[in-house]
C-alpha cells in the first residue's frame, strides 16, 4: 500500500477510501466493470516465457492463436493482409467473475429491485430445474474466400445475424460482398447450463408463493449444482438479451434472469471438497479416539426427541449404509438400508424424518397424498424453448446417492406406491414414454413413516392386519418399528419432564442469548443424558469418513449368520405363526449383512466383527420385538375387565352422588386402548346382565349397582 502511494503520489488514506469505493462501484454497476477488467487484461497480458508448459496447453488453438497475432502484426491495419482486431473474448484464455466480500448482505427475491440491475446480487435458494450442459458460441470465426481474411462476429444474445458482406479493406477498395464461409474449428465455444432456482421456504411470506428466476451457468460453474440443493448464489442481475422481433412483442417489460458468478452450498456431499474439511476431519477422528463413537453419534440424531434410542440408531446406520457389491456378471447387491416407522400419532416420527434429512447432504422429504408415482419416479415434459421431450426426475431420481424420507406413506395411493418397488430393490428407474426408452439411476435410501390401518395400533389385531401394506413392499424394508403410545407412568414422567426442560432452555436462551452462551453445552448434556450431541455438519464428517470403509465379513462369522437366519425361520414354524403373517425372507439375511457392515463402518473398521454381528441382530429384534411383543402382551387382556376399570375410575372421579357416568366418557376414554364403540356396548350389556352396571331409558348413562371400593 505505502509503495502504491507513493508512485501516485496519493495519501495512504485517501487511496483506502478510493479502494473502498471502487469495490462498492463495481458491486453496483458490475457489467460496466466487467468489460473495464478484460480491456485492461488484454493491455498488461505478459508474454509467454521460456518456461511454458506446452504439454497442458491446447495445442491446436495455440497454434491458431499465434498465427492471428503474426498476421495481425504484418497486416497492421489490416489494409494489406485483410487482418482485423482480435476480440477480447477470443484472445484471452480465461474469464473473469466476481467473488462476494465475506460481509456482503445475503439478499431476499422481494428485494431486488430496478436498482439492482446490472450490479451483482447475492441470494440463498433451493435449485429446482437444472438443464443440459450445451456448448454455445462467443465468438464466430468468419473466413473470406475472395481476399482471405479472417472475420469475428462477437454474439452478446442468444441469437445473431451472420454478416453477408465482408468487411476487409480490400473487399471494399475492390467493391465485392466477399464469400464468407464459417470457420467452426476457430470460433470459440463455452459450457452453457440453464437452472431455474426458487427462494428459501423462510423467506416466504405469510400467504405467499415462492419465487423462482432462471440462472445462467457457464464454465466451470456448470454441472456443480443438482435439484434439490441449497445454494447461496452471487450474479449479476440483468435483463435477457431478446431479437427484435420478440422484444416487439414483449414490449417494455423484461425477462430478468442471474449470470452466476459464485456458488457455495450450504451443505457439502459426502464426496465434495469444501473450506473446512481438514478441521472436521481432526475433530472426528479426536471423538474417535475416545470411543463409543456409535452411542455418541446415535444420540445426535434429534437430542430434544426423547427416548427412541433404538430408532436413532436405525437410523444412523441407514445414513452410513453398506457398500454396494457389482459381481462379475454385472449383478449388483444394494448396499443401501431401508427403514419403515410405523406408530400411534404424536411420537415423533416426522421430526425423526426431518432430522435425517437435515443431516444428509443429499435429501427429499416428501408426503404420502402429496406425492404421485410420476412425481416420484420421472416425468415427461416438453421444453418451452427448443420444444424437445425431455425426462425430468422426480423425488427418488433427484436423491440419488443419498435418501428419501416419504412422511404419510399409508396415505398414498397403491397405484402410485407399486412406483417404488423397482427402486427399493433394483436401485433403478426404467422408463417407456413418449418415445423414450431408458433406465435412470436411483440408489436412495428410503426412509418411511406411516400410521396403522386404523389410525392407532389395535392390539387385538394382528400386526398384517394394523400395517396394512404389500407384503411385498414390506420385504423390501430392513428395518420395520413399531411405535406405541402405551401408558407407563414413570415413562410419562420423564417425557413430560424432558419436554419442558427443552422449552424452558429454549425460551432462555432466545430472550439472554448472552448469559446463556455458556450453558448451552450443558442444555445439550441434559437432552442426551450426559452426552454432548454434534452438530449437523460434524455428524456430516463422520458419515462422509465412515462410508469410505468397505468392511469385509471374518470366515468364523459365516457360520453365526447363517444359524442365526435358520433359527428365526425356524423359531416362526414351530410357534406356529401363519405362513401369510411371516416376515423373516431372504431378503432378512440381506439385511444382517448389511446392517453388520454399517456398523463396523462406524467404528472405521475393514472388518465385520462379532460385535457388529450382534449388534445388528439386537436391533434387528429390537425391531420384531415393537411389532410382536406389544400385541401379545395386550391380547390376553378381556375387554370387560377394561371397560370395567375405565367405569370404575371414572366413578371415582366423579363427584356426582348419583354415580351417573356419561357414556360417551367411557367410549372416548375406550378409544385411547384401541376399543370401538361396539366392544365397549357388548362390555356393558355382558355387566349388565350381571347385575353389577345399569345403564338408564336412553341409554346415555350408566352407574354401578354397588360403588366399587
């Protein structure tokens, strides 16, 4: 700075606050700067030195490049050898764009405004659409055939207009139009890519719809983004370019679309390089050394979610998965883990979905009645612009290498649900439409959450009958929870307790964000019961390091597989449970093996262990366990007992001398244990004509003949 000073002789002061100002000058008139930036590259350009790499560089363009400067310098105006000005574009190998300072303002789409046209804007949203990399011409290369001189046409828009005559010194002293032919090998060509992307579901306002612009990428900015991704984006904000005949039409009105400069994600895949992954890197392999990495990395999964243990870590394993296996004869195995949480309402099963989605880099979340098969499939549309068909993906297409959570699975329609069956086990899309006959890739990891045939679990059903899916589908999933309202009072105590711990902390924290600074690691230790969670994007490291392991199974534990599979089939025939409420198929040994390599993945182990091998089967049971254990336990139960006990306590409560209870008291209060109206009239005839309840003329109350004590 002192140097630059002094050479202009302008105080150091006075040259900060001009440095200042340029920056602010540029960020509001950027495409005037633009032009500033390569006219004075193209001046100060140094020449090739003698420790040019030849071997990098394009060979053929170099040689093309070296001939116009010869031929330039010979021809000097151009009057003798017909050479013409070289086009910035085309002379200079690069291009420039323009970074956003680290303190720029993150802008909203309500925001931009006219003032903003031409100057570079900085936006965070969602990708929606992203188009095909196409090659689109700069700078067309014309040669003349009559006096041989070479011709550039810089193309600004989207069209141009070939010259017919040529423009040389010498066509003209000789009055000819010249023989233009197009020289396609010297023009130059750059990547070009089209997105259509939308603001953030935050920054909408109440009753508002969101809204989109379409986005021009081109270099090496294209293929960096997919549907689905949350971006911050810095561009410049100007109108499209249109012919005069559709700017006609148009009138005064334009067609904005964002020149992109700059592209940072928010969340970084698990294969993609990023600022921080060093320090990430030596965070997890620091929580590493300390063990029990597994317990740690499980609890994190949605700290204010009481309780859920073994569902947490349904779904950790599901987020690091197995590798998938491709044989000799192209036959692939999926490494991939699906999971079904079934369950009464009000226990977190959507909140579970959301965290796994705000954890995976590459995630949809998407609804049962919300979605189609096409919607989740691909689709067939047709462009606006070159009216071609194209295949646009859908929900399971666009999380491709990573997972789908499908919330109100139970709700969608069967037609739209077989859309799946191919994806769960195949990994892939297979497509016969409009006359496109293709096969999509889609390794994803679904993650379902549904609820029971009836609303709520009914433990006098069997467990088919209450999930009320394809048995088909269902083989499909590894991993099948059950989730139950029960009652348990010391359980309710702790949930009840645990859930105003987090609101109280929460509320603190919000209005004494200073004060409460310190304490915030605590409030995390109370939510896992001493165990401080991780954040999303550590939890992110440790899954990215995790899934470059591909653990191979010890030849001892062959042998404990394969009994263990055996003897649950076994175990399901001789207790004499119905071959068509079976669930244990072949597909369960898959499952094992997967579940047991997902686990010695989180330990960053190359090998399958018996602990990984016990591990799996636990959660495996733990998983058969919520479905079979609940039912029976509760089928041996009489209904008149029940319905007895709920009369009896609503009795006592009552402060009524008469002991008239309400009948639709006790038909809601049925209703939480899974009772119908009709077994609760059959309970209280069967007590009637026992004389122990009557009921009165209209049947709308009912009391004991003897208060029970």
């Amino acid at each position: 700075d002192e140097r630059i000073s002094a050479e202009v002789n302008i105080p150091k002061i006075q040259l900060q606050q001009s440095a200042e100002q340029l920056v602010a000058d540029i960020e509001t008139n950027t495409v005037r700067y633009l032009e500033y930036f390569y006219k004075a590259s193209q001046m100060d350009l140094p020449k090739r030195d003698e420790g040019f790499n030849q071997a990098n560089a394009e060979i053929a363009k170099d040689f093309v490049q070296q001939w116009r400067e010869r031929v330039l310098a010979q021809g000097g105006d151009g009057s003798e050898a017909g050479a013409l000005p070289i086009p910035m574009r085309l002379k200079l190998p690069f291009e420039f764009r323009f970074k956003p300072r680290q303190d720029a303002k993150t802008m909203m789409f309500r925001e931009i405004t006219a003032e903003h046209v031409g100057g570079l804007v900085k936006v965070d949203c969602l990708v929606v659409k992203v188009g095909q990399v196409k090659p689109k011409i700069e700078v067309v290369t014309y040669h003349c055939d009559i006096c041989g001189a070479e011709i550039f046409q810089s193309v600004e828009g989207e069209r141009y207009t070939p010259p017919k005559e040529c423009p040389s010194q010498r066509c003209r002293d000789n009055r000819q139009s010249g023989k233009l032919r197009c020289s396609i090998r010297t023009s130059k060509f750059v990547k070009y890519q089209e997105m259509r992307v939308q603001e953030m579901s935050g920054h909408v306002p109440v009753g508002g719809v969101p809204r989109g612009i379409n986005v021009v990428l081109g270099g090496d900015l294209t293929r960096t983004v997919l549907p689905g991704d949350a971006i911050s984006l810095t561009g410049i904000y100007m109108p499209r370019v249109l012919p005069w005949y559709m700017a006609r039409r148009a009138g005064t009105m334009q067609e904005m679309y964002i020149d992109a400069h700059c592209i940072t994600k928010h969340k970084s895949g698990y294969n993609e390089e990023s600022e921080d992954v060093q320090a990430l890197s030596a965070k997890v392999d620091e929580a590493a050394a300390s063990g029990d990495m597994y317990e740690r990395a499980a609890k994190s999964i949605a700290p204010e979610i009481f309780g859920h243990l073994d569902v947490k870590k349904a779904i950790l394993l599901s987020l690091v998965g197995s590798f998938t296996k491709t044989m000799k004869d192209g036959m692939k195995i999926r490494g991939d883990i699906h999971a079904l949480f079934m369950g009464d309402p009000g226990v977190a099963k959507s909140q579970l979905l959301k965290q796994a989605v705000n954890i995976a880099p590459r995630s949809v979340y998407t609804t049962g009645k919300g979605s189609s098969g096409v919607g989740l499939t691909a689709a067939v549309n047709r462009d606006q612009y070159t009216g071609e068909v194209t295949l646009e993906g859908g929900a399971l297409v666009l999380a491709d290498m990573g997972i789908c959570c499908i919330d109100e699975f139970d709700k969608m329609d069967e037609n739209d649900r077989t859309a799946i069956h191919e994806v769960m086990e195949q990994q892939s899309v297979s497509i016969a439409k409009a006359g496109i006959t293709t096969t999509l890739n889609c390794r994803t990891t679904i993650l379902a959450a549904a609820n029971p045939a009836y609303g709520r679990y009914n433990p006098y059903k069997s467990p088919v009958e209450n999930i009320d899916l394809p048995a088909a589908l269902l083989s499909r999933f590894d991993l099948l929870f059950l989730l139950l309202d029960t009652v348990d009072n010391e359980k309710d105590k702790r949930l009840a307790l645990h859930v105003c711990n987090v609101h109280s902390k929460a509320a603190r924290q919000g209005r004494e964000p200073a004060e409460d600074a310190p304490e915030q690691s605590e409030s995390m230790d109370a939510f896992n019961a001493g165990v401080e969670a991780f954040d999303a994007n550590f939890m992110r490291m440790y899954i990215r390091k995790a899934k470059t392991f591909e653990p191979l199974i010890e030849d001892k534990l062959q042998r404990d597989i394969v009994d263990a599979y055996v003897s649950i089939r076994e175990e399901e025939k001789s207790s004499g449970m119905d071959s068509r409420k079976s669930y244990t198929t072949p597909r369960s040994l898959l499952a094992i093996l997967r579940l047991s390599q997902a686990h010695a993945r989180t330990r960053f182990s190359t090998r399958v262990e018996r602990e990984d091998f016990d591990e799996a089967m636990r959660i495996m049971k733990a998983s058969k366990e919520s479905v079979e254990v609940s039912a029976p336990a509760k089928r041996s139960t009489n209904p008149l007992d029940i319905v007895y006990d709920i009369i009896a306590d609503l009795a006592r409560q009552t402060p009524d001398a008469d002991g008239w209870i309400q009948m639709a008291h006790v038909v809601s209060m049925a209703g939480h244990k899974a009772f119908t109206q009709e077994t609760v009239d059959e309970a209280i005839r069967s007590w009637e004509s026992l004389q122990v309840l009557v009921l009165n003329d209209d049947k709308t109350k009912v009391k004991f003949l003897v208060p029970p004590m």
